[in-house]
C-alpha cells in the first residue's frame, strides 16, 4: 500500500516538475 502512495506522489510530483519545465521552455521564447 505504501508503495503505491510512494510511487504516485514521485510520478505527481515529476508531472509537475515536466509542465514547470515544459511551460518555461513554451514561454521563454515568447518573452
């Protein structure tokens, strides 16, 4: 069970991390 709790939150926080660099990398040209 903790495993699972584990293993979703790193691949949450590694989606958020993707869109943070995704959205900067969308945006920097733009600026």
């Amino acid at each position: 069970m903790s495993k699972t709790v584990t293993n979703n939150g790193g691949m949450a926080f590694a989606s958020e991390k993707g869109m943070e660099t995704w959205h900067e990398a969308l945006c920097a040209p733009l600026s």
